[in-house]
C-alpha cells in the first residue's frame, strides 16, 4: 500500500456517488432538497440551524416555568375551594344574626326577615279576622316577606351552582352582597325615607315599610345557602323547629362532649339564635330605633365575607 494515497486529502469518485447516491434516495421535490441544490450544500450541513432551533425551544419552555404574575396568584386564590374544618363557626354568627334581625325586624314591623314560619301563620291570621281586625292589611308584610324570601332562595342557589359551591370567591361575593342588601335597608332607615323609630311606626302597614321588609328577606336565604355549600345540613341557620326534634331524637344525644359534633352544632346554633334575639330586642328597645342594629347585623355579615377571603383553602389530592 502506497502511503502517499492513504493520506490524500483529494476527494474520491467514490464520495461523489455516495452524495449522489443521497440525493437520488431524498423524496422528489424535497424543499429540503431544493433547499440544498440552491445553495450547493449537502443535507448534512444542516446541522448548525438544528442547533439554533433547540436553543429558540429551549428558551420558550423557561419562559413557560417563569413564576406567576401576582394577578394569576389572586385569581388562583380566588378559585381555590376552602377548607371546611371549623367554618360552622362562621355559622354560629349567622345564627345570631337571624335572632338579632329578626327580633328587631318584629318589635318595629310586625313582621320576621327570615323564620317563614312565623309569616305562614300571621298570613293565616290576617286571613281569618281582616274583617274584624284593626288593621286588616297588616298580612301583607308576612306575604312581602315570604315572597322576597322565595326569590333569595332561586338567586342564591342558582349562582352557587354556577360559581363554585366551596370556591372562596362564591362565598365571600355571597355574604359580601348579603352585607351590603342590609347596609342599604340601614341607610334607607337612617336617612328617614321609611320610619325607624319605634314610637312613631305605625301599627297598620305603612308601604314604604314593605322596602326594608323586601330587601331583608332576599338576603336571608344567602346564609342558609351558605350552609349547604359547606356540608352542614343540620344547622340551617334560620328555623330552630325541625332542628330541636332532630337534637331531641338523636340516639347518640347524651354521649361525650367530644363524640357528637352534629349535636354539638345544633345545640350551639339553638343557643346563638336566642342571644342574637334577646340582643337585638335589647338594642332595638334601649335606642328606640332600629337603624343602629341593622348596621350591626352589616358589620356581621361583611366580616363572614372578608372571612372567606382569608380562610385556608382546601389542600388537593396529591399536593
């Protein structure tokens, strides 16, 4: 073998046929090919531009990992579900609220925002004695409020089934307009356009009354609501009836303090039902006016609101 042939640097015959051959092999009308033949390059020189195509994906997936923007962690914050451990707590303040407006609620008007069973029968009343009756319209608050109740049961569940039952912001946007239902029957009050004071409120129906009356029914229902997104169906919050017969027949009514939660929620509900009414009795008579109580039950429901907010969320499977 000659030494001076291995070491030429010349190219052969037989690396033009093995291009050729290449080409030959290469789908007809390649634009890679066409690509090829226009520059004079061969297909193997494509390697450089590979590179660079890596590199530009490389850099589109790192800006796929970049950290969330603060907006997309508050969005995020607000769609998560919350926990529910501990949230009939929360409850036990709706509790109080319904006692605390209701109570007022009668001593001024005659009438209840949020037991409907109360109205039911006053309804019947006014039915039976209108006639002989000193003020044969006074039904009608029972009917307004019955009615308004009604339809705070259509709107509260329907958005809680569309928005999320347990998301945050379903709940804190609940009781949020919850808060502020009660703030404008407040400054509606306070501002004289219908009478809060008790010595000058008419026993007979004064219509103007129907706007608080109205506006205190549509939102009772969104606590109640409240409930059921949260799992507690043994505290609804606003009627003590069936709640007293289901606490009565408990079978396990007189275990250990720590071995009945569901009896533990209903006596404590029962318990903040009745100081809420006593208070709301007693700030009503004492002012002689119902506005200051009505701002009461507002600062109630807006802190459940801002609750919500801040309530840990749930924490999902496999986080």
């Amino acid at each position: 073998m000659d030494p001076k042939k291995s070491t030429s640097t010349e190219p052969q015959e037989d690396d033009f046929q093995v291009l050729d051959s290449c080409e030959d092999t290469m789908v007809p009308n390649s634009p890679v090919l066409a690509a090829t033949k226009s520059a004079g390059t061969s297909p193997v020189d494509e390697g450089p531009k590979q590179t660079v195509s890596l590199d530009a994906l490389e850099k589109g997936h790192a800006a796929s990992l970049s950290p969330p923007t603060s907006i997309s962690r508050v969005r995020r914050h607000f769609r998560d579900d919350i926990r529910t451990e501990w949230t009939d707590l929360l409850l036990l303040l709706c509790w109080f609220t319904t006692g605390f407006l209701d109570s007022t609620i009668f001593n001024a008007y005659g009438t209840f925002v949020s037991m409907q069973t109360g109205n039911t029968v006053l309804m019947g009343l006014g039915a039976s004695n209108s006639h002989s009756s000193k003020h044969p319209y006074r039904w009608a608050k029972s009917l307004t409020s019955l009615v308004f109740y009604l339809a705070g049961c259509l709107f509260f569940s329907k958005a809680s089934r569309v928005l999320g039952q347990r998301r945050r912001s379903t709940l804190a946007l609940s009781f949020l307009l919850q808060a502020i239902i009660i703030i404008v029957s407040a400054a509606v009050v306070q501002e004289g356009v219908v009478e809060g004071r008790l010595d000058y409120i008419s026993n007979d129906i004064n219509w103007l009354q129907e706007i608080p009356i109205a506006l205190l029914s549509f939102q009772a229902p969104g606590q109640v609501c409240g409930s059921r997104q949260l799992g507690f169906f043994e505290t609804p919050t606003v009627v003590v009836t069936t709640m007293i017969y289901d606490f009565g027949s408990d079978p396990a009514l007189f275990v250990g303090l720590r071995k009945n939660a569901v009896r533990n929620r209903r006596f404590m509900g029962f318990i903040a039902m009745l100081l809420g009414a006593v208070a709301g009795g007693w700030v009503t008579i004492s002012m002689g006016q119902i506005h200051v109580t009505l701002w009461v039950a507002a600062a109630i429901k807006l802190s459940i609101a801002l609750s919500w907010v801040v309530w840990p969320r749930k924490v999902q499977t496999g986080e």
